[in-house]
C-alpha cells in the first residue's frame, strides 16, 4: 500500500519529533480507548450513574442530576481550591473558567487568575487525562453548584468535594459493576474498527514484537478483545495472535518505575496463575510485571522500543521520561476536530482577513495619535502639513472603521471559539495559541493520532518526520508592522 501524505487529514499519524518505525523493534499499547475505543456518551454515562448511586448512598441530594458530556472535555483543569474547572493555554494562562456550571465573566476570571498560572506540580490543579475523567469531572461541576447553596451534607470545601467524587469513581470501578455491565452488553458500549487487527498485523509480519501492555484485568480484557477483533482476524485465529506478549493488571504508571513481580496465567479460563522469573516468554500472558523486565526480555531498550496509549501521563509522561521509550498518543477527538476546522475553514479565513485588515487600521490609529501627541505638547518631529484637527478627523474616522470591524469579526470568532464543544472549543487550541493539552501532546508525545488503525496508512518501515517548527521571527510569522 503507498504510503499517504496525512498532514490535513483526519486520519493522519502527526509527528512532534522524527520517527523511524524502521528502527522501531517493539510496538506496546495500551487497550482501553487505545485498541479499543468505547462510545464516549454511553460508558461515561454508565459511570456517572454508579458514581451517583455511590454518593446518595451517603445522603448526598444527586437523584436529579444528569450527566452532560458537553460539559467538559479532556485536556481541561480542574481548580480543587477554587472549585472551578478551566482551559489553559500553553504557557498555563487561564483564558476560560467556570465555576460550577456557571461561566465565569471576564472581571471574575481576571480576579481569580490575572496572577495565578497553571502548574500541574502543584496538587491544587487536576488535569483531565483521559476520556475515563468526564463523568467525574461533569459530576464535580454539578455538585460545586450544590455545595454553593448549601445543599450538600457536612462541612467540606472545593478539595474535599473532589476527593469524595474520585472516591465514589473509584469505588464503582473496584466493585466491577460497571465493567460487569459492559461485558454483558459490548455492543452497546464499544465502537468497532475492523482496520486495527490489520494494522497490528502488519506490525508483526514485518519483525516487529507486538505487546499488549493494559491495566485492565484479563476477566476484562479477554471479552473486549474477543469482541473487537475476533470477527476480523482469519479463520481459526483470535486476539491472542496479534500479541507477542499479554501483560494485563499491568499496574501502570508503576509499571515503568517499579520492579514489580510478574504472575504469569497458566489457565486464561479458570484465571489460573503462578509466580514466573526469568524472561517473559512470546505467547504467554503475565499480569503485573514491568518495563525493565519486557526490555531484558526482547534484548531492546530505549528508543527501540515505542509505547501507543491515551493517557498523557499514565502512557506517554511516564515512559518517556523515565525509559526514553517513543511514545505515541491516541486522540480520537482529532477526527471530529479536524473535521470542524475543515468546515469552517472558509470563515477562518474570513475571520484572519478582517484581523489583519483590523491591524492595518490600527496601526495607522497609533501612528496618528503619535503625531497628535507631539503637535498637542509641542516636541519632535511631525509631518510637514499635517493639522492637528486633520488627524483628529481621520482618527475619529478610523475609530468608527474600527468599530464596524470588531462587528464583523465578533460573530466569527465567538464561532470559532465553539468549534468541537459549545463552552470550551476547540481541544488543541484556545483562542490562536495552543491549548495546554496541546502543549503536553507536544511535549511527551513522539507522534500522535486518532486511532491505532491510522498506522494503515505509513508502512511498519516509515519514516516520520516532524515539521519545521515555526518562530515568531520567521519572515512568514512577523506580525504586521507599524
């Protein structure tokens, strides 16, 4: 298959830092919302309602709350001090708040923040990963509001009401109830991609070691994995195939750090296990276990090794800076917001013209007030013949100009700011800076997509190379001069 050119498309492998998948000798991934990608709006719907049960099992009034994925998204922070959820910009600026589910104005926002940056360091800020933080996230929201009127039992504050949210999160999923609802009913929860068993394929016939590294427990991931990619391998093969090695219960981030002990599953029906030393041996399954372990394995080590997951720092943060292993990032709301821009592209350039037409006017604004300035208080040099109330009309004249501009361009922007979600825009932008998801994908991520299935399109043996990055000096970024 010829390789394709993916820069513009929905589809494409976008690559923050040259990559060799020729040199690449080990491909890991990750299963939940990597190889497996779950329909957002039922599973997280299917959370939020056992979180709830959690949470009025203790008297706390959240019978009336609906779940509503539209409020947040991934890549947003929650404030625990403030009790506010906002979007950063790459340099951690907040450039949009709510409190609750109320938007901030620009007084309040500016109150709050004019003087505070985001700093994932700090435990006051908590970064919505993965797609698994929206129903936790949405809920928080909710319950701010009720906190705020006094509704919610016992005297607790913003961090207090985020700890019991994860608590009651964590509980549904510790009691299996959830997972046990999703096995009964995949097709309700799982959208399928017949691509993805190719795609691996592909991998593994050209010499590559195809590893399944998930924190999900094999009575978890062997339905999924059989549902997803069983009816699409060739007869008499199944998920086991794919894999050259099974690690599940994997334990992760401390999987990469810590030398944890490897059980390998000598019965996968029964859930049999047994302690295993040694080297991890192709066609088995272990759960636990760790990376060191999988590099003195495969003889391999650093960049000969590339790990493919959705969570920026449970999968990529970690293993890349601590192993220096490639790291690549699963997206999959790439599709929808490429998709958007595409769409709106028209209007974005609608939307630029008028900027610059708007700077241009600006920028003759300025020069004139200049030259007023120095008539009024009788210094420099001024233009020859050139009346103070000339100037004084054609900057009343600009200004009106300027004005009907803003009109114009207002309708456009607020637009732009609401593609993708109608309260926070775009995921990867906010306003014409990168957002600080964008910055994380930029920082950890080697490369990154919307879906495993995409390496269909570059060959096992690709070379993936990055962009040239842009400056502001660039002669094609220089902004427009005075």
């Amino acid at each position: 298959m010829p390789e394709k050119k993916c820069t513009h498309s929905p589809r494409g492998i976008f690559c923050n830092r040259t990559l060799n998948l020729g040199a690449v000798r080990a491909i890991g991934y990750d299963m939940d919302y990597t190889l497996i990608h779950y329909r957002m709006q039922s599973w997280e719907e299917c959370a939020y309602r056992y979180i709830k049960e959690e949470l009025s099992r203790d008297g706390w009034p959240v019978e009336h709350l609906i779940f509503d994925s539209d409020l947040v998204t991934r890549g947003l922070v929650i404030d625990i001090e403030l009790g506010n959820v906002v979007k950063a910009n790459r340099f951690g600026y907040v450039k949009r708040a709510y409190h609750g589910t109320r938007p901030l104005d620009f007084d309040e926002q500016r109150r709050s923040y004019q003087r505070v940056l985001v700093d994932l360091g700090e435990r006051r800020w908590h970064f919505l990963n993965t797609l698994f933080s929206i129903s936790e996230a949405c809920l928080f929201m909710q319950l701010v509001d009720l906190l705020d009127e006094g509704r919610v039992p016992g005297a607790i504050g913003y961090e207090e009401l985020f700890r019991r949210v994860r608590h009651a999160a964590d509980e549904a999923h510790m009691e299996g109830r959830l997972k046990s609802e999703i096995i009964a009913d995949p097709g309700r929860f799982i959208e399928l991609d017949e691509e993805i068993p190719l795609a691996l394929l592909d991998q593994k016939k050209a010499g590559k070691k195809v590893i399944l590294i998930s924190n999900s427990e094999l009575s978890y991931a062997a339905p999924m994995l059989s549902y997803a990619f069983d009816p699409f391998l060739p007869k008499n093969s199944t998920w086991l195939d794919l894999f050259d090695i099974i690690i599940v219960g994997a334990r992760k981030p401390a999987f990469f750090s810590n030398d944890m002990p490897a059980l390998e599953v000598v019965d996968v029906q029964k859930g049999l296990l047994r302690e295993h030393r040694g080297p991890l041996r192709s066609g088995s399954i272990y759960m636990g276990a760790n990376a060191m372990l999988i590099e003195e394995s495969l003889g391999l080590n650093g960049e000969e090794i590339l790990y493919v997951g959705d969570h920026i720092f449970t999968d990529v943060n970690v293993s890349k800076n601590i192993l220096r292993w490639r790291t690549a990032l699963v997206l999959r709301e790439l599709e929808e917001e490429i998709a958007a821009m595409k769409s709106f592209q028209p209007r974005q350039t609608e939307l630029e013209d008028l900027m610059e037409e708007k700077a241009q006017m600006e920028a003759q604004y300025r020069e004139l007030r200049l030259i007023a300035q120095r008539i009024q208080k009788h210094y420099g040099p001024v233009p020859e013949g050139m009346e103070l109330t000339e100037i004084q009309r054609n900057l009343a004249e600009l200004h009106a100009k300027i004005t009907q501009i803003d009109l114009r361009i207002a309708p456009l922007a607020q637009a732009a700011g609401k593609l993708l979600n109608p309260h926070w825009g775009p995921l990867m932008r906010t306003g014409i800076d990168k957002s600080h998801l964008a910055r994380q994908v930029e920082r950890y991520a080697d490369i990154y997509t919307s879906r495993v299935s995409n390496f269909l399109y570059v060959s096992p043996f690709a070379f993936l190379r990055s962009s040239r990055g842009s400056l502001p000096h660039d002669p094609a970024c220089l902004p427009i001069e005075d």
